[in-house]
C-alpha cells in the first residue's frame, strides 16, 4: 500500500513514531511535575478546600500537616472518642480534652512562628538589610532556606 497524500503519510509516521515517543516523556519529567505527580496521589482523601491547602503545602515542600478547621478537628475527636466506645461523661471528657490538645498545638506553631520572625528580623537587622534585599531574606529565612544565610 502506497500513500500518495502528504497528510496521510504524516498521520502514518505519527503512528508509529507516537507511541514509541511516549515512554521518553516521562522519563523526561521535570522535578516539579515529578512533586506534582506525588502530591496528588497523596491527596487522594481530600476535598475542596483542604485539598487545595494540602496541595499548596505540599508543592511548596512542607511536610507537617495542615492546621485543621474546627469542624475537621471535631470530626478526629468523634471518629477517636467512637473507636474507644466513650458515652456520657468520659466522651464528654474525652472531647474536650482532644479539642484542647488541638488549640494547644496551633498556639505552640504559632509561637515558634513568631519565634522565627523574632530571630529572622534580628538577624536581618544585624546585616543591616533595607528595602527589597531585607524583603527577600525575611522571606526565604522564614520559608527555612538556608543558603541565604
């Protein structure tokens, strides 16, 4: 079989050189999309909101969990409080103290935040950083980056 048409001899080539090509890009995928591809297998359990949260933290490298809504937070404390059988009192109990534990541990990060800010400003201070250059290292000093200290 002979193909006289331009067209039809390059959706032939196409065909066969297409699949073969494949393969070479996604060996070829970038370190990003490499995250991307990772990140969204562990998003699989979330939704709206906490998705795309879990998502913008994810890509951006971190690695502790999201602060979580109130009604998230309610909802551990019930699925915890109804694995261990709790009613009455000791659920009573037992739900406040876990809600607590929870406020306890966003307060503690928002200390050491604030920690951070405290020390990254000093230390901005002391090289006597003004204007955008105090700009970006306050902003890669909070995000952890070492390599511009």
């Amino acid at each position: 079989m002979q193909l006289k048409s331009t067209p039809a001899r390059l959706l032939a080539l196409a065909l066969v050189i297409g699949p073969a090509a494949a393969p070479a890009q996604d060996a070829a995928r970038t370190p990003q999309q490499e995250r991307m591809a990772e990140c969204n297998r562990e998003a699989a359990g979330h939704s709206g909101e906490a998705r795309k949260a879990f998502m913008s933290r994810c890509l951006a490298g971190g690695t502790t969990p999201a602060k979580t809504s109130p009604q998230e937070r309610m909802k551990a404390c019930n699925a915890d409080a109804n694995a261990k059988s709790l009613e009455g009192e000791a659920r009573t109990q037992f739900m406040s103290q876990c809600l607590k534990a929870d406020r306890a541990a966003a307060a503690d990060e928002k200390l050491t935040r604030q920690e951070r800010m405290k020390s990254c400003s000093a230390e901005a201070k002391a090289k006597s950083l003004k204007g955008e250059k105090r700009k970006d290292f306050l902003s890669a000093c909070l995000k952890g980056d070492g390599a511009t200290r």
